[in-house]
C-alpha cells in the first residue's frame, strides 16, 4: 500500500474526497472542519475550484463563495487566521456526488502544479503589505461576485486569480502570488468591456 502524498494540495484533495463519499450530503461547516489548520490558501483553492469545476453551477454557490471571501479577507485584515462563520453558512450544504466529481477532476491539475510550485520570493504572499493587499483582493472579488454572479462566466472569471492566490498562500510562493496580481488587470478590463 503506497504512502498518502503529504503535498498540502494532494492531502487536502484527499480530504474532500472522503468527505464527499461518506455522505450524500456534506454541510459548509464540515469542509471547513476537514480543512483544519491548513489556513486560509487551502480553503481560497478550494473555493475558487468551486467556482471553476461542476460544483460552480449549483444555483447559489457563487454567492456562497462571495461571502466566503469576504470573510476571509476580513479575517486576513484583522490579523486573525482562523475563520469564523455564521450559523446560516454554517448549514449550507452540497452534494457529495459533485463534490467528489470536483475533486476527481482536480487532482489531474494538482499533479501538474506540484513541480512548478515552490516557496520563493515569500514577501509578495506573507508580509504584511502583501498580506493586506490580498484581503483588500479577497473582499473586492467577493463584493464583485455577490453583486454580479448572475452574469455568465463572471465568476469563473474572478475565481482564477483568487485561485493563484490559495495556491501562493497554500505553498508560499511569492512568484505565484505576483503573477495573481498581474492576472487582475486583464480581468478588470473584461469587467470594463462586459458594462460598457
């Protein structure tokens, strides 16, 4: 029997996974449970996954996700982390049959990033500038996707830079965080195009 893979991505697919296929129905408050101390870069891929895999297309969840990264980046700009949610949120919950097809179709990804992450230039992601920088992100992305999820593509759109972000966060690669950044103007533009 091989060893579980302790890549922090890997292990927290593996997560989900039996989470996903113990249950038929898995509540918000579970997933953040199973995500444990990992912090807040697991949780930001995994949210930004939802919006990207089959997952994303239940009615409702890229509001969900919104108000998660408003949490998030709230948390992240009072210096806490360890997020705090509201019994409402706490309820929620999603099918275990498309979690567990998300996580199916996300771990191909997994394995391709895992060779060109590492930690590097670590200032961009876990100084204190770059630390509020990313919640100032977090709470404008979520306050874009709350107010305009309904748009098509919108929020997979959004949800890629927040991706960059978890994974740069999960790995503490700076680089990662940097071409986050980057990604932002591109995407302020599409926004800028779809409203003009």
């Amino acid at each position: 029997m091989s060893a579980p893979d302790d890549w922090i991505i890997s292990s927290l697919l593996e997560d989900l996974a039996a989470l996903a296929l113990a249950s038929d129905r898995v509540s918000l408050a579970d997933l953040i449970e199973t995500l444990g101390a990992r912090g807040f870069g697991p949780l930001l891929v995994m949210l930004s996954a939802f919006l990207i895999l089959p997952v994303g297309m239940l009615p409702g969840l890229p509001g969900v996700v919104a108000v998660f990264m408003i949490l998030i980046g709230g948390r992240m700009m009072t210096g806490q982390t360890t997020l705090w949610l509201p019994g409402r949120l706490r309820r929620v919950h999603l099918s275990g049959h498309v979690l567990a097809v998300s996580v199916a179709r996300a771990q191909p990804a997994a394995l391709w990033l895992r060779p060109l992450l590492a930690p590097r230039l670590v200032a961009f992601v876990e100084s204190g500038p770059a630390t509020r920088l990313i919640a100032l992100i977090l709470m404008a992305t979520g306050g874009l996707i709350f107010l305009l999820g309904f748009i098509p593509g919108l929020p997979f759109v959004l949800s890629l830079h927040v991706l960059m972000l978890g994974l740069a966060m999960s790995t503490r690669d700076g680089l990662v965080a940097f071409l986050a950044y980057c990604m932002l103007l591109p995407e302020i533009v599409f926004i800028w195009r779809v409203f003009t």
